[in-house]
C-alpha cells in the first residue's frame, strides 16, 4: 500500500501539472480509452475503461470513478490515481467519466449523463467482462457529489434522463465512496463554505444559472439527501476536518441521515485536512470497503480518524 500510495501522489501531480494528458495506469490494467457512452459527438460523453491484464473466466466487480472540478472544470484524467490504486492488483474492472460541464450544460444534465454513464457500462458488461450486479462508485468534490446522488436517487425517474439509451438497464449502485461532497445545496452556505452561492462566480451559481435563493427547488433537487430511503447502498465518506469549501458537516450529517433510515454509513475524517488529502490510511480503508461491498470479503470497515500533514 506504501507503494501504491507514492504512485497516487503521482498520478496527482502529473494531472495537476496537465488535466489533459493521461497518467499512465497500473502495469497490470489495460485502458480503452475515449469510448462514447451516448451515441454522439460529444466529447462530454468520453469513458475510459480500465481493464485487468490477466484474464479471467469469472467477472469482476466495477468500480467507476467521477472527477470534480466544481462541476465547471477538469476531466476522466484528473486525480484519477485514486482509481488506480483500487484496481492496480486486476481485482476490479474500473472506468473513469466525462460529463457535462456547467459551462455547456446547467443542471440537471450532470447527474442525466452520470446515470447515462452507468447504463452503458451495464449493457456492455458481458462484452468488458465485469458483473453488472457488483458496481461501486468513487467521486471527489462534484464528482463526490455526483456519486452521492446516484447513491441515494435510485428509481427516482426525474433524475435519469434518456442519455444514451439503454433505459431497460439500472443506473443503481452497491456501494458509493464520496470524497468531500455537497450533500445538501440549501444547508452549505450556513455551514461556512468560503463559496458564496449567490455570487456569479461560485460554482453552485454556474451549475443553476443563477442565484441558489432564486434556485432552490433545482437544489433541493441536485441534493443527495432528499433522496435518502432505507434501500440506499452502503457509504464510506471522506472528509476533512478544515475544508474550507464544503465543510465537514455536509458530510457528518449526510451520514447521520443514512444511518438514521438504516443505510451503513461509515467516515474517514481528516484531522487538520483541507479540501483535497491523500492518507494511506484512508487509501487502505477505501480498499476494504470495496472489497467488502463488492467482493464479500469479511473486513473490517470502521469509522478512523487520519492526520494530514
């Protein structure tokens, strides 16, 4: 895991220096890249698939990563080394994906292209050989968000969109990793966020297409925690204890809330952490979780507490 951890540094790094170019996988997965996942041209619709070199006669589980960038910027190639360092060992079949931004597109085309995403994936899941039952999500900031959403919304028909088709496969999933994302749009600002989202330059803004006090049926519909049921998947949240763009409450509340309609809800809290921190062991606990969710092993997934340096 040590090693692991030095390469996700990395693959950090060199995304950071340029989104465009992608980091270079584990040796032992193959990548297809720049697959359309909506039928179209546009270039929004891009996945990338991460596939294990070494064959295998039975399916593996999927784990799909969604970026961030405030829903505004970034793409599939950013930070995506968190990926990488769960499916490194050939375990997972992993896909990284683009989405609209709120530059070409306001909300809700975002989570309509998430789930469009995940219906692909489904419908090709014989041919990339992965399980269409055993599907885990990762996302980080928007794509926290994102990943939330697709968590909490399952069945919910005014968030699926028609993106791609595929409308007799599921968008659900069984198990969702959300790194420091928005939980509820209507509660953050209270919080103390340093993103005011009645100024034109704040992300939640841009994702509307104006003021959230002249948006908040759009938010409350965008937030995870309207959406939460009893037969949610399970959660691991991220979240630091000095992030200064979502505070930490979205997170301990949003966990609060899943555990109280009797979903598994588990934190890993970053003692002194900001928005975006790497721990191994946070990396270590993401791992497990994973791997408990996805391939039934029998381990031990705990609420921690990690010092960020």
């Amino acid at each position: 895991m040590r090693a692991a951890f030095v390469s996700l540094i990395t693959c950090i790094f060199i995304a950071a220096q340029s989104p465009a170019a992608p980091p270079k996988p584990p040796d032992s997965v193959g990548v297809k890249r720049d697959v359309n996942y909506a039928g179209d041209a546009n270039p929004a619709h891009l996945l990338d698939l991460y596939l294990p070199k070494k064959p295998s006669d039975e399916p593996h589980p999927l784990i799909v990563f969604i970026h961030g960038g405030g829903w505004q910027e970034s793409d599939k190639n950013s930070i995506v080394g968190l990926l990488y360092v769960l499916i490194q060992d050939g375990a997972f079949v992993g896909a990284s994906i683009n989405y609209r931004l709120s530059g070409e597109a306001k909300w809700p085309a975002q989570i309509y292209d998430c789930k469009g995403a995940l219906r692909w994936l489904r419908a090709h899941a014989k041919e990339y050989n992965f399980d269409p039952e055993k599907v885990g999500l990762i996302g980080i900031s928007a794509g926290g968000h994102l990943v939330s959403l697709l968590g909490t919304s399952g069945g919910v028909a005014e968030l699926e969109g028609t993106v791609g088709g595929n409308a007799e496969q599921s968008s659900r999933a069984q198990c969702v990793i959300n790194l420091c994302g928005v939980a509820d749009m209507l509660t953050i600002k209270a919080q103390g966020t340093i993103l005011d989202p009645e100024k034109p330059n704040a992300p939640f803004f841009k994702l509307f297409g104006g003021p959230l006090s002249e948006h908040v049926k759009e938010a409350t519909a965008a937030s995870p925690s309207t959406y939460i049921t009893a037969d949610d998947p399970p959660f691991l949240h991220v979240h630091g204890t000095k992030d200064p763009l979502v505070p930490i409450a979205q997170s301990l509340e949003f966990s609060a809330a899943l555990k109280k309609k009797g979903v598994s809800s588990t934190m890993i809290t970053g003692k002194d952490g900001g928005h975006v921190f790497v721990a191994p062991e946070m990396l270590t606990m993401m791992r497990l979780f994973m791997e408990k969710h996805l391939l039934g092993t029998q381990a031990d997934v705990h609420d921690i507490e990690v010092q960020v340096k």
